[in-house]
C-alpha cells in the first residue's frame, strides 16, 4: 500500500511539474509604439513592406527606424499615424530568420489621418555593388506596384517609372509620393536618383 501511495504523489508531483513549466507564455511588458503613415519596403527576414516606427524617447522626434516585426491583430491602413498601445515578449526558441519578440496589440490609443498634401520618400530601387534590385512590379497596362502590396498611381509619370526600372546604371531610385483618398495607393509625384 505505501509503494501505491508512493508512486501516486510520484505520478501527481510529475504532472505539477509538468503543467507549470513550458505551456505558460511569456507574459512580456507593454509598450507604446508611434507608427508612420507610410511602409517602406526592406530585406529584414524577408523582402517585404516595413513599418516606420518610433519607440521610447524617439516618440514625437524625426526619428524613425524600420519595425520589422508584425503587431498581432492590428489592422495597418496607409495614411494614418498611429499611437498604439502593445504587449511585446519574448518568443522562446524561436524559428530560424525570426524575430524573437512577439508584439500583440492590447489598444489602439489614436489613429491620426495625414493631410493628403504631405510627401514621402520610399525607395522604389536598391543598388549594390554589382546589380541592382527593383522593388516595382507591373506595367502601363497591369498597374504598378511595390513588392505586389501597395498601388503606385503614377498618373503623367508613368514614363518615368518605366525608365527607372530599365535603368542600367547601378543607382537607387526613389520616389516621392502622396497618399490618395483610395485605399492601399499613393501618388508618384517625382522621382530622385542617389
């Protein structure tokens, strides 16, 4: 009976252990993240479309750096700055090119539209040493676009963006832009060559 007994407080301590110990998430802390209007695109983990954010101190200043983690359940919309309100913790053993810290959404505290006159700069081509990589997709007759994910309504400078995408010399190529009343579409206005 005592070995009965034994092996029962043995099996029961075993699960305690077992339930207190990895299925518990990291609870994280919360902070407050300022978002830009605008994405950029960029290589972090993957080539995509980043954000622009500020953190801490930097909030309110003209510094900006790329946010390349997702925020859980929040729901971005070109055009609007946003103060949002996240819990970040740490992802434990996280996959291969991860970033190891989870942002979820807890509040969004404001969510400011942009005056449709104010430009922006996103860079439409990326110079190396060797080649060049453009980040523009389509054409005339399809549309353009970045990376597949934001309409590039180019208007009377369609021609230009053509040129930059056929540009043989290894120059990055930006463009300046302006946010439309259509959802997910910006407005060339020019482009720079650096």
């Amino acid at each position: 009976m005592k070995k009965v007994a034994f092996y029962i407080v043995l099996a029961m301590s075993f699960l305690v252990v077992l339930s207190c110990d990895n299925d518990e998430p990291n609870q994280g802390v919360e902070e407050i993240l300022r978002i830009n209007h605008y994405t950029i695109a960029g290589h972090g983990p993957f080539l995509r479309m980043y954000n622009l954010v500020q953190k801490g101190d930097a909030i309110g200043t003209n510094d900006w750096e790329i946010f390349y983690a997702p925020v859980e359940n929040f729901e971005y919309e070109l055009g609007y700055v946003y103060e949002i309100l996240v819990n970040r913790s740490e992802i434990e053993d996280p996959p291969q090119d991860i970033i190891p810290i989870r942002y979820t959404l807890k509040e969004v505290i404001s969510k400011e539209k942009t005056s449709r006159q104010i430009e922006f700069e996103v860079k439409l081509r990326q110079s190396y040493t060797e080649e060049s990589e453009s980040y523009v997709t389509g054409s005339i007759d399809s549309g353009f676009k970045i990376l597949d994910q934001i309409i590039i309504d180019c208007n009377q400078n369609c021609n230009l963006l053509i040129d930059a995408q056929n540009e043989e010399e290894l120059v990055d190529v930006i463009g300046i832009f302006r946010h439309t009343e259509e959802a997910n579409t910006i407005k060339l206005i020019d482009l720079k060559n650096l």
